[in-house]
C-alpha cells in the first residue's frame, strides 16, 4: 500500500508524472511481478513523457497558430494537388535540422493555413521553438515599432525562433521600408533558422510582388534556394461549410 507522504513527496519536487504513476502503479495487483529496476523505468518514462508534454504544450501557446492544426488532421482526399509524399517528409522534421525553408502557394481557401499550422505544430512537437505571424500585421507592427521602441525587440524575437510561419505572403503592396524589414528577417534567418511562408501567388510572382528588383533579388535568394515548394490548387475547402 502505498503512503501518501510518498506521494506527497513526489509532489515537492514535482514530479507530478512519477507520482501519478507511482499511485497507478499501486493499484495493479500484479505489479510485484516487475523488478525494482522494471517499475523505477516505468516511473521515470512517465514522468519524462508528462515533462515533454508541458513544454510542448508551453511551446505551442508560445508559437500563437491561428489553427489547432496537427499532422493527423490534414486531409488528404480533397484534390488540391497536395504532394503527399513531400508532406509526410516535412513532418520528419529533417527540413528544419538543415535550416531549410517551406513555401506554400496556392488559392484561397485551399488550407495553406492549416499545413503551415500543421507543420508548425510537428516542429513544436520536435522541441523546436516556432511563432505565427501574419505579414499584413507584421509589417505595420514593425513601423509603429520604429517610433516606440519594439522595433528592435521584435526583429530579435524572429531571429531567435526556430520556425517562423509568416502568413498572406504578397497580399498588399510593399512600400520601401516593408521591403526592407522583410530583407532584415530572411538575413536573420538565412542558414540558420527555417521558415514558412504562404501565399496565394505563386513563386514566380514574387519578384514583381516585391517591388524592387535589387530588394527582391536579395529576399528571395535567401528564401527560394534553400526551399520545398507546396503548390496548391482547386476549389476552397470552405465551400464544404456552405449553407444549402
């Protein structure tokens, strides 16, 4: 039987996951069949596994996706022209060990979100540290924070993060000082860190979509050569939510 100070003890030194499953534990009537050493692995396991779920939970609050999207949710039937075989490769993980890049192209509403989210996620489940930004926002964000002080904080924060999703790549004209924050971010990230980006133009486009030539060459060297392209197309997964 087992003691509550034990228990309790466990708790002090947080051990919350070796406490629950010591208590478990007590409660079958044939764990006297394992070993000590057999039952302390056991202990141990679930309490590395409970720490490892804290911190990717921590991570993903941290990462602020605007889907709860998880690799076991991507759909793979709508025909969207979605490469299952480069997908299941991403979720491996190995893209972002190599400081590798993903594009993500496509229509409206063919759940370009949701992937990036989704492969945002599995990085988080990989220990990697990730963050969610709209570049709509982003870049606004970084002028307001040229004149109160952020400006430098936030460009530290995206070079510091391991997986940086950047959404609606291309969706508004760029004016010259947006040209070059987003040329200060991929030099940051260049080699040394991976990123995401979505876009309802395709890559080619984003020459002209940038606006200056010498700026563009400069951005999209650092983020086309060392990438795995998502294109995209068919009809808005939305349409499935349409009322009769």
């Amino acid at each position: 039987m087992l003691h509550h100070p034990t228990l309790d003890r466990l708790q002090q030194l947080r051990l919350s996951g070796m406490a629950r499953a010591l208590a478990a534990q007590s409660q079958q009537t044939d764990i006297g069949q394992l070993g000590f050493d057999e039952r302390l692995g056991l202990l141990l396991d679930a309490e590395a596994a409970e720490r490892e779920s804290r911190q990717n939970a921590a991570r993903l609050k941290r990462a602020k996706l605007k889907q709860a999207a998880t690799p076991e949710d991507v759909d793979f039937r709508h025909p969207r022209g979605l490469d299952r075989t480069l997908f299941t490769r991403l979720m491996a993980g190995d893209w972002v060990k190599a400081h590798q890049n993903v594009l993500v192209c496509g229509p409206t509403g063919v759940g370009k979100t949701f992937l990036a989210c989704a492969l945002a996620n599995q990085a988080c489940r990989h220990g990697h540290s990730v963050l969610y930004v709209r570049l709509p926002r982003l870049l606004p964000a970084l002028a307001l924070g040229r004149h109160d002080g952020s400006y430098a904080k936030t460009l530290a924060q995206m070079a510091r993060t391991e997986v940086l999703v950047i959404d609606d790549w291309g969706l508004a004209p760029l004016t010259d000082e947006s040209r070059r924050d987003l040329l200060e971010i991929v030099d940051d990230r260049h080699g040394c860190r991976s990123t995401i980006i979505t876009s309802q133009l395709p890559v080619p486009h984003w020459h002209a979509a940038i606006g200056d030539p010498t700026l563009a060459d400069a951005i999209l060297d650092r983020l086309v050569h060392q990438a795995h392209c998502l294109n995209l197309d068919g009809e808005s997964l939305r349409k499935k939510g349409k009322p009769a």
